[in-house]
C-alpha cells in the first residue's frame, strides 16, 4: 500500500488515483570541468562525437533523449548504461563521458562536485513531475496538509 507517489506521470492510471503536476523538468548535459566538448562550440555534432552514459531505468524502452535523437534520425554512443542518476556524477568526474540528465538533478551534482552544466543542443521535450495518490486520501486532512507541503517546496526546488 502507498499513500503517495512522486514520480513522472505514467502514460495510464488508475482512474482511482488522482494526480497533481507540481513542475515541469528539461533536460541539460552535465560532464566534467575541462571536458573537451566545453572548448567546442555547442552543436549536435561535437554532443554526438563523445560517449555518454544513459540514464533510463527502463531496459526495454529507449529514454528520453534516445527517442528525441531518433526523431531526427540521429543516434548518441552509449558507454555506460544506468537505471539510476544518482551514481552519475561519479562516473563522470575522471572521464570524457557526457551525461543528459534533468536539471534540477544535474544542477545538484555539479554544485557538489567538479562537474559542470551545458544546454542540450537539440530539443528534448520536457516532461512533468507529478503527485499521485489515492482517491480515498483525497478528503484526509492529514494527507491533505502533506500534499500542500509538498506543493509548496516543489515551488521552490
């Protein structure tokens, strides 16, 4: 049983939960300081000439930016394969790999290490982030006040 969910909107629920977009996300690249691609002017064909990790969690679907870079028929060398953003940064420190990540994901780790942030030089759709819950939390005032909370830092973050 979960009371609460925050997570990207999947394509179908249930009709039985009820959903709050609390921000929209874009994607940036984030790799080391010094990397050579910061030397280079920011198109697509120098962002295509390196190798990158790939953050999906999903194994059988392509992500986010593989599918955006396959609208325009183009396809990125992926090195390392990760379901998860969090180990990123440490794989990113001592090497040339670029990583495509959420902003507000990228900008925490290049805050904390010695990584740095650059625009994606083709387009990515953003996406949402979302609360889901629960019809019958719906009217709690304990889980109302939890989700006005958390409203209210998603503004912030």
């Amino acid at each position: 049983r979960c009371d609460m969910a925050i997570d990207l909107s999947p394509k179908t629920f249930s009709s039985k939960l009820k959903k709050l977009p609390l921000y929209k996300e874009k994607f940036v690249c984030m790799t080391r300081r010094g990397h050579p691609i910061l030397s280079l002017k920011p198109t697509l064909e120098n962002y295509l000439s390196f190798k990158h990790i790939s953050v999906h969690p999903n194994e059988r679907s392509d992500s986010r930016v593989d599918i955006a870079l396959k609208s325009i028929s183009k396809r990125r060398q992926v090195a390392i394969k990760s379901p998860y953003s969090l180990i990123v940064n440490l794989m990113l420190n001592d090497s040339d790999l670029i990583a495509t990540l959420p902003k507000r994901n990228a900008l925490f780790f290049s805050n904390r290490q010695n990584l740095t942030v650059f625009n994606v030089p083709f387009r990515i759709p953003t996406f949402s982030i979302n609360m889901l819950w629960h019809n019958r939390l719906n009217d709690d005032p304990a889980h109302k006040w939890l989700r006005m909370i958390i409203r209210e830092i998603s503004t912030h973050v």
